[in-house]
C-alpha cells in the first residue's frame, strides 16, 4: 500500500508541477493587466474627433464628429499600456470654446486628479485652441498627475492621420510616473512640450506645434526621453485654483499694425473688457497713434499689457523698451504671445487689480 501510494504520487509530481506553473503564469498576468495605470480620457471635439469626405482630405473635414468611445476602441493596443476610460465633455470645434467651457473642463480635470483610482487625464482638444487651454489647466489644476493635451492636424479619416499615434503616446505618458510633478503637457508629433511654451506654429503640417525654447522630452514607442524641465509656476505651485474661481474677466486682445489707430480699443472696453492685451509688433511697440489713448484707458482703470504678435512666442517684451511702462503704469507680458497673456491676464484679475501684482505675476508664471 505504502509502495503504491508513493508510486502514484511520483507519477503525478510532473503534472503539478505543470498545474503550478500554469497558475503562476496565470496570476503574474492578471498581477500585471491589474497594475496598468489608470487613465482617464476626456473628449473636448477637434480635428482629433474629425471627420472627412474620403482619405484624400487632409485638411478639408469636419470637426468634432467622432465620439470618444470609438477614438479609444480605434487603438486596441492602448490595452496593453494603461486601463483607459472615456468622457465626452464637449463636441465642438476648439475655435468655438468659451470661458465657461475652460472653468467647466478644469473642473472636471481638477475632480478627476483628486481620485485615487486615476493615475493621468488626457484631453483630447481641436488644435486652434490647444495652447491656451492647455495653460489654462497648468495654472490652475492642483496635482502632481499628468494632464496631457493633445490633438491632431489630419481627421481619422485621412490615408496620413497622424491622431491615433497622438492619442496613443499622450495615454503613455498620462500613465507614466515619470511625467508627475511637471505640470500640463502637451503630446504631439512625438513630442512633450510644457503648456506654457508650445503654440501652433502652422496649420497643414503635423509638425505644428512648437517651443520657442524646444520640447521638454521625446517620447517613442511608449517610451519618454526627457531633456529639461519647467522652470515657472505651475499646477501645485500655482496661486490659482480651479476650486476656488467662479468666474473670468473678460480681457480682449488688438493686434497693432503700421496704420493702427483707437477704434479697436475703444470698441471691447465699451464691450466690457477689464484688460487689453496689446499685440505689438516687434518688442510690443505701439503707435504713436494709439499711446495717448491708452494712457487714458489705463487713467480709467482698464489694464494695459504689452505683448508681442512675433509668431510663435518668439516676441520677448521687455519692461520699459519701446514704452516708458513705468510712467504709463502698464505691464508687459514676458515672452508670453497673445493668447497666453490673455489666460494669464484673466486669472491674474481674478486676484488683483495692482499693476506691480500684475507684473510680478507675468514675471512668475
């Protein structure tokens, strides 16, 4: 008896050992598909959501016409790099985003952050306004977690569509612990660019958008490659929060030009405007024409603050060249364009009417 149980459980050691194996593999794999990071997808619209009459159309398509449920079943291989979610918070071209669909979507993003079973939230947004919402959620989502925008230059559709990648490489980095504490992102053509810096630099090729100063890193089949990091205030660091901000100023932006005269500055302060940005050529220069008025404008309260329209934030404003900003009390806006003045201006105001605050945030942010 002794012999033939021993026999029995000899013949059987392979078997179990087989079995064993097999429930280790199998355990080690739902161990690693339960610890992929948890990304949040929310879908704003935009040509990443476009959609065109057949493959030859580029540049001709509409926009915001996908949902964002079939733009992540799009890429079975996300799978494989994160547990991802989708949101569909708006459906509408970026030109067409208004101030409260910038506080609407911080919100959320701001919501979502504080949970613990979310590790990275993308955006996915229409490239004319990517960069500005963008430093929207960098100055006021309080988080360490990545927020990554991206977009697209080319509808699905298209036989050279470069969203799918894009989304791809965002859901990365959104999950990658790597990517923390940097502020929101933005993820395109393979590049990480901080908000702040990136713009749109052209409108027909994927390469569009770029740092006057370079990409903060790379990132390549799922791998990032970082070569710097943000220097400016940003997400934790940043004395604005999303919680807190019911409401925006309106502030309006004039583009100076070599025949430029008041009409256009007088026209958004009876609009309503708290504060101008003014477009400048060159170092923020402004006509002599236009100066005395916006002496008085400032005389009566409405802030004033010198910008460069030199493409692609390659306009650096210095205080007191061209104008005598200390005279005028006006405040320039640092190397930041246009647009990015105008974000900045308009949470700035939402904690201060001082000019020397004002520029001291200009200088921080």
């Amino acid at each position: 008896m002794k012999s033939h149980t021993s026999t029995s459980l000899a013949t059987r050691l392979p078997a179990l050992g087989l079995s064993l194996l097999f429930s280790l593999c199998l355990s080690a794999n739902v161990f690693a598909q339960t610890t992929l990071p948890h990304v949040v997808v929310l879908a704003t619209g935009g040509t990443i959501a476009g959609a065109g009459a057949d493959s030859a159309n580029s540049a001709t398509y509409q926009a915001a016409k996908v949902p964002v449920d079939k733009l992540i079943a799009g890429i079975p291989e996300l799978k494989n790099i994160a547990d991802v979610r989708g949101e569909q918070v708006f459906q509408v071209a970026s030109e067409s985003l208004t101030n409260e669909n910038l506080l609407t979507l911080a919100r959320r993003v701001s919501a979502l952050a504080k949970q613990a079973d979310v590790d990275g939230i993308v955006i996915t947004h229409g490239t004319d306004t990517l960069e500005e919402t963008a430093y929207f959620l960098d100055l006021t989502v309080h988080t360490d977690k990545p927020i990554i925008i991206v977009g697209s230059m080319r509808p699905g559709t298209a036989m050279s569509a470069d969203g799918a990648l894009n989304l791809y490489s965002a859901i990365s980095v959104a999950g990658s612990k790597d990517a923390r504490g940097k502020g929101a992102l933005v993820v395109m053509n393979d590049e990480i660019d901080t908000a702040r810096d990136v713009a749109k630099s052209i409108n027909l090729k994927v390469e569009a958008f770029k740092s006057p100063w370079g990409p903060l890193g790379l990132v390549v089949e799922g791998k990032n490659y970082w070569f710097r990091s943000p220097i400016k205030r940003h997400t934790n660091g940043s004395e604005f929060n999303i919680d807190t901000i019911a409401s925006l100023p309106d502030v309006e932006i004039v583009y100076g030009n070599g025949n430029a005269n008041t009409t256009e500055y007088d026209a958004v302060v009876k609009a309503g405007a708290k504060a101008i940005i003014h477009a400048g050529t060159g170092n923020g220069s402004v006509s002599s024409a236009v100066v005395p008025r916006l002496r008085e404008l400032r005389q009566q309260g409405i802030q004033i603050i010198r910008s460069s329209r030199v493409m692609n934030q390659g306009g650096f404003v210095l205080r007191n060249a061209e104008q005598p900003d200390d005279t005028y009390d006006w405040v320039v806006a640092h190397d930041l364009n246009p647009q990015k003045a105008r974000i900045l201006a308009m949470l700035a105001l939402t904690k201060t009417n001082d000019t020397k605050e004002l520029q001291r945030i200009f200088w921080e942010y």
